[in-house]
C-alpha cells in the first residue's frame, strides 16, 4: 500500500504507524525455536502489523501475538496457552501476555515480546 510517496512495509490501519521494519533477531530466534526446540507448532495473528498500542513493540519487529498452538485455538486459559508462554519466557521474552495473566486484553491469544 502506499501512504504519501512511500511505500508502507506493514498494515496502517487503526493506530498502527506507516513504516518499515526490521524482525529483531531474538524474535526471529524464538519462531524458530519454539518449532525446533519445544516441539510446537503455531500460528501467528500479528507480528509488525495490526493495530496495537501505542508504542507497542510489535512496531519494533520485537513482538508476536499467537491464536493456536500445537492445532489447539485460544480460547481462554489452557494448558497449550500455558505450555506456550512458559516457552517463550525460557527463550528470554520480557512481556509474557495470555488467559491466565492477561484476560482483560489476551483472553483469545498469547503475546510474547523480547
């Protein structure tokens, strides 16, 4: 999409910024891993995208946001929610958010940050 004369890199709706960006390498580490080395399959709602809080880190390619892991959809506490946000502390992420810590704002998905 273009916004003005450049080109837009990510989604620019709601509040989220017109711009590039570049995937940080922990994040990038962590997809890989969760994959190779927890054994966990997923699929990812947002990444550098979507619309987010200002000052959000996914508008620094350093955070990700889960709907389903290992073909199980979240919906609300569970134990793949749980299995997957322990994951993502073990690899270092600083912001953990899911159903059991979070159900005001992630009660259908899981968000990790690093």
């Amino acid at each position: 999409r273009l916004v003005g004369s450049e080109m837009c890199i990510r989604d620019s709706y709601g509040t989220a910024p017109c711009r590039p960006v570049r995937l940080q390498e922990p994040l990038l580490r962590a997809m890989r891993d969760l994959r190779t080395r927890y054994g966990m399959s997923y699929f990812v709602t947002s990444i550098a995208g979507a619309s987010h809080s200002q000052g959000s880190l996914h508008y620094q390619g350093r955070a990700i946001d889960f709907d389903e892991v290992n073909g199980a959809r979240i919906l609300g506490d569970s134990a793949h929610a749980r299995a997957l946000m322990s994951a993502c502390r073990e690899m270092g992420a600083t912001e953990v958010f899911g159903p059991s810590n979070d159900p005001s704002g992630h009660a259908d998905h899981v968000h990790c940050a690093w």
